[in-house]
C-alpha cells in the first residue's frame, strides 16, 4: 500500500513517506526488530532517515540505540582483541565522547553559524550515526567505516540543524581540531 502510494506521488505519498521514515526511529520496547530497521535505514539510506529523524522527543531511545551499538562494538572487537580493560575503555570512551561530540557541535552549529537547534538534536544524529559500530570493527575496513560515520554526522546536522552540508562538515572539523588541541594540553600537562 504504502508503495503504491508512493507511485502514486502528490502531498499524500510524501506524508505516508515521512511517516515512514519516523517509525524507523529506535523504539526499545520493540527492540530487535526496531533495532534492525532503524539500522538498515541509518546505514542504507541515510539521507531519507536524517530526514525524517525527530528533533526532540527525550535522551531515552537514541541513548540506548547508541549503547546497543557500542555494546556489539566492544563485544566483538573485544573477543578479537581478548582484553577485558581495553573492552571497559572502549564502552566507558564510547558512551561519553559522542555526549561530549554533540555539546560541542551545538555549541559551534548554534553559536558560530547562527543556526537554531538544540542539545538533544545534535545528540540524536551522533547517536543515530554510532550505527557504523556495527561494521567498523571488521578488519582493514573499519577505518573506512569511520569515515561513514563523518558523512552521516554531516548528512545528520545538515537536515536536523537546516544549515548547508559544508558548514556541517566544518563544524566536525573544528570539533577534530578542538579534541587535538585538548589532547595535547592534557599531553603537556601530563607529560
């Protein structure tokens, strides 16, 4: 139906296709099959996704989505690696830098480009994006898979933040910039 519907085309399709488009947000209490969908819709058509993604609507579902990923991440490139350490590091590391990655891309978004959004909008696209965890610990792709997740944070505050895709893009690198500057602060002040 809905397919034909969207054949069909006029403001009717579009609706029904928008519709669509928010069911495949992450909804826990139907977790496997949410999980999947939400997933395949991130990783296969990201644009239409992003698109269609709340802007608002509570921490909850997009936080869990984000652990659900990085729990398989760390599982499986944890079992590769057989580090139990390297395994809390990574989950501990992989829960707090996209809540600190989206402070900081609202805070540029909103401050330097002068765009409208909240917190939670740019926490929504760096959860939304963790679905590249689910690839990105293959061997000799996952670096590839990395930069995926650059592209869907972009794709992701471009439509979430309504700016152009390239200011999105500087925005992640200035982002990169103020994490390298930070680490070789903590370097030098650490020795």
């Amino acid at each position: 139906m809905a397919d034909l519907l969207r054949r069909i085309g006029g403001r009717g399709g579009n609706r029904l296709e928008m519709n669509e488009h928010l069911i495949n947000e992450f909804d826990p209490k139907n977790f496997f099959s949410s999980f999947f969908r939400t997933s395949k819709a991130i990783l296969l058509s990201p644009k239409m996704f992003f698109q269609g993604m709340r802007r608002d609507g509570g921490f909850q579902n997009p936080f869990l989505y984000l652990l659900s990923c990085i729990v398989f991440h760390v599982l499986i490139f944890g079992l590769l690696q057989k580090d139990p350490l390297f395994m809390l590091r990574s989950l501990t590391l992989g829960l707090i830098f996209p809540l600190i990655t989206a402070g900081i891309l609202f805070l540029i978004i909103t401050k330097v480009f002068k765009a409208s959004g909240s917190y939670e909008t740019a926490f929504r696209v760096n959860a939304y994006a963790s679905a590249v965890n689910l690839l990105s610990w293959l061997p000799l792709i996952g670096l590839l898979f990395e930069f995926c997740r650059i592209y869907l944070i972009v794709l992701g505050l471009s439509f979430a933040f309504s700016i152009k895709m390239t200011r999105a893009f500087l925005a992640i690198l200035l982002t990169m910039a103020i994490y390298i500057m930070a680490a070789g602060a903590i370097s030098h002040f650490t020795g």
